[in-house]
C-alpha cells in the first residue's frame, strides 16, 4: 500500500492542462512548419535558376575582318541585300555584282562587333516576342558569314518600345535565349536598325546600298566638240566651233539635218542634262538584259565627243535609252572604260535631251557694228525682244521671229515710214521715243549698242544686237 501511494502521481490542475495541451500544439506546428519548410527548399534546390550577374556583355565575339558576306532580309519577305567582300571593296550580289557602299557596309560591321547587350534578357517567354517586333516574321534579320561560309551570327532586330533602341534575338539554338537590349546606342538614329536601311515597313531598301559614285557621266572638266542626238528616226548633229566675233569663245553649229547655227542655250542645256544625271539603282547587264530593257538596240541615244583635260585625245561617250518605268529609264552609258551595267535615272532628262529640231536652230548673231564715226551721238531706237531675254514682248515670239520683225521695221524706217509711228507701234523699250546721249567708253549702256550709236551718221538708221533683243537705232545728232 505504501508503495502505491508513492509512485501515484497527484492529479493536474485545469492550469496545468491547458499549458500540456498548448505545448503539444506548438510542437505539432513547428514540425509542420520544419517539414514545409525542407519541401520548399528541396522544390527550390531541384528547380533551381541561377540569376545572372547584372550589367553588360558583348554581342558577338569575332572580329571585323572576320566577315565576308552579309545578308539583310525582313522575315516577312521582299527583297534581300547581299552584301560579298572583293577586296577592299563590297559587291552587292543582288544588284548584279555592282560595287556597294563600302563606308555602310563597314559601319554596319563595326556597329555589330563594337556592340554590347544587357547580361539579363528581358524575356524568355516567346509569347511576349511581338512586343518587340521579334516574331521571325516581324524582325529585320542581319547574317555574317566568313570567308569559308561559316555564320558567325544570325540576328533578329526588333524596335522596341518607342523604336529608339535596339532590342535583338539570337537565332542559333545554342545561343542565349530570350529578347535583349543593346546598351550604349546614342539614340535613334544610331541604332543598329538604323544602319539596314530599311523602308517603312521594314524591308530593306536594296538601291540604298549602292556605290552610286560608279555611274560616270560627262565631267565638268570634258570639253564637247560634237553631239549626236538620235530620236526615233530623227538625227541632231551639232558642232563647236570658234566664235568670229570674239576668239575667247564658241558657239554650236548643226550640221544635220540641215545646216544652220546652232541655238547654244538648247544645246548647253543638253549637256548639262546629261553631266547631271545621277544614276540611282541598277537596272541589269547588257546581256542578259539589255534587250528587255530597250538599249541593245535604242530608240533614242546620244553620242558625244569630247576632249578631257590631261588626256590629249578625243574620247566618245554614248548614251542609249531604254524602257521607262515607274519614273525611271534605263541607261546604258558606255565608253572605252565603261559599260559594265545599265542603270536607272530619272526619266526628267528624256525631255531635257530630246527635243524638236527646231529647239536647236538660231538666227546666226549680226556681224559687229563697224567702226565709230564719231565720239558722241545722240540716239533714239526700237527694241524688238523676244522670249527668253527678260524684256516683257508685246506677244511672244522666238529669236527668228524677232529678227525677221526687226529687219522689216529697218526697211519701213529707211524708207518713208514715220519713225514715231513706228517707235510706237512696235517699240518694246518701256519709254519708246527716249533719246539716249552715248559717248565713247561709255558703260551706261550694252557694248554693242554704244558701238552701233557711234557708228551711224547723223540721220542714218542701223539693226544692232544685244542681250535684249535687236535695236534699230537712228542717230538724231
């Protein structure tokens, strides 16, 4: 009984139980919350991403000289530039092998190679790559390749938001995945997209890429001796030669069809039609394409020829013209050292070049007033101008139709016609019966007129030629 009674433990107060109780829970929890806790850890550590170090790595990792070829296409289709190192020099293979710029071509590479992106993509999750216009469909595409045709990389390049970076996806499969954005770029218009040349749509614009420099033309240093222009059919040919009146200068003589003096404005303006035209794509090559472009056997062609400083030889140059097409003709410029390709120009200089003969005819200039009589004289005149000089006309006329006016007024005025009848039913000076006091050297009025005053005697009347039309000028004193 004794023993009993000491090894029965007495009976727990309410306290006490409520405590025990509590204390168990506890303990409960804090396993439940250990065992969550080990789960967690183990998911973690068996799903685990290591997070990359913030900043910024380079794009690629050859070198400049390491590219050979570069191709440039939209994902969704149109045309390809495809840019071949020759050299020093790039050729540009969907053009027909005509040099390409070969400054862009360098900056581009140079923009590549110097360029650096974000370590971190700013996302992997391939639904969210048209935000960045990096579907394959949306992006421009850039590819280098080596001399041995190994890609040295193959990029995607996408706007961004606002489109004033660069933000880019690789394309090969052991490249790092996810969109990234280049750093470093000093705006827009030196961004790596900036550098395709690409259209608004973004497809790159082939003609862009061109050395347009290699379309040679008449220099300004070339002096013309002859012009051929053929026109459907229609032949011009003109000729410089000296000028009688002044040993300094030239002027043009049509030889055919017809000949007669040339109009020199015309014929200046043809010249520099052609030493202006500016070549801005590619058409073809003579062969293949040279007959369905129209200038294997042309219509309408030019030849000149023409004396180059330093060369001391006559050169030729030709010029056929083919088909037009949208606001572009086909040229084919050859010469000696040219003729390689068929380029596009402006169709503008079709009308500069070709144009009616009779564009091409003047009135020969009258002979140079004779010698002075006198050293002073008073003078009155009427002047018939005609268009292009500047002097309002009563009707428009050309320089033929001037001449023949002014030398039937000359023979009304040295007849028995009434002088101030005539002064003013023709005269074109503003002030028609004005007398004009002329002095030797004087520079009050045009050299010609001057000369033609002092050389007519008291009462006489003479036809004299000036930058303003003809004068038939009568001395009064």
């Amino acid at each position: 009984m004794a023993e009993e009674t000491v090894n029965k433990k007495a009976p727990l107060t309410p306290d006490e139980v409520i405590a025990s109780q509590r204390s168990r829970q506890l303990t409960i929890m804090a396993v439940v919350l250990l065992v969550l806790a080990g789960a967690i850890a183990a998911h973690r550590w068996g799903n685990r991403t290591v997070d990359k170090p913030a900043g910024s790595v380079a794009l690629v990792s050859f070198k400049e000289a390491d590219v050979a070829i570069i191709e440039i296409f939209s994902g969704a289709g149109g045309d390809k530039v495809k840019l071949s190192r020759d050299g020093e020099a790039w050729r540009l293979s969907s053009r027909f092998g005509a040099l390409a710029d070969k400054d862009d071509a360098a900056a581009l590479i140079k923009k590549v190679v110097d360029a650096k992106r974000l370590n971190r993509a700013a996302t992997e999750e391939s639904a969210r790559f048209a935000l960045f216009d990096l579907t394959y469909e949306q992006a421009a595409h850039v590819v280098f390749t080596d001399k041995q045709g190994k890609e040295l990389v193959h990029l995607l390049i996408g706007k961004g938001t606002g489109a004033a970076a660069d933000f880019i996806r690789y394309s090969a499969k052991d490249a790092p995945p996810g969109v990234f954005e280049l750093v470093d770029s000093a705006g827009m218009m030196e961004t790596l997209r900036s550098r395709l040349h690409l259209d608004a749509e973004g497809r790159p614009e082939v003609r862009t890429w061109l050395d347009t420099t290699a379309f040679k033309t008449l220099s300004r240093e070339s002096e013309l001796e002859r012009l051929v222009i053929h026109d459907k059919g229609v032949q011009i040919e003109v000729e410089s030669a000296p000028d009688p009146r002044d040993a300094t200068k030239r002027i043009w003589n049509v030889l055919k069809p017809e000949p007669s003096y040339g109009n020199s404005t015309t014929i200046e303006g043809v010249i520099e039609a052609l030493r202006t035209m500016r070549g801005v794509d590619v058409a073809g090559k003579p062969s293949p394409q040279g007959p369905e472009l129209g200038v294997a056997k042309a219509e309408r062609w030019v030849e000149v020829k023409f004396n180059s400083k330093g060369a001391g030889k006559t050169e030729s140059l030709r010029f056929d013209f083919g088909i037009v097409k949208d606001r572009e003709v086909a040229l084919w410029v050859t010469s000696e050292k040219q003729g390689e390709l068929i380029w596009w120009v402006n169709e503008s200089v079709l009308t500069r070049v070709f144009r009616p003969l009779a564009d091409f005819v003047d009135v020969a200039p009258l002979p140079p007033p004779g010698p002075a009589v006198t050293e002073r004289a008073v003078v009155t005149h009427i002047l018939i101008s005609f268009t292009g000089t500047g002097v309002p006309t009563k009707q428009p006329r050309t320089r033929l139709e001037a001449r023949k006016l002014a030398l039937s007024i000359l023979e009304l005025a040295q007849g028995a016609g009434d002088w101030k009848a005539l002064q003013l039913q023709y005269n074109e000076d503003g002030a028609p019966h004005t007398e004009y006091p002329v002095e030797k050297d004087d520079t009050r009025w045009d050299k010609n007129f001057s000369s033609g005053a002092l050389s007519l005697k008291a009462g006489e009347v003479g036809l004299f030629e000036t930058q303003f039309g003809y004068h038939i000028i009568k001395r009064v004193e």
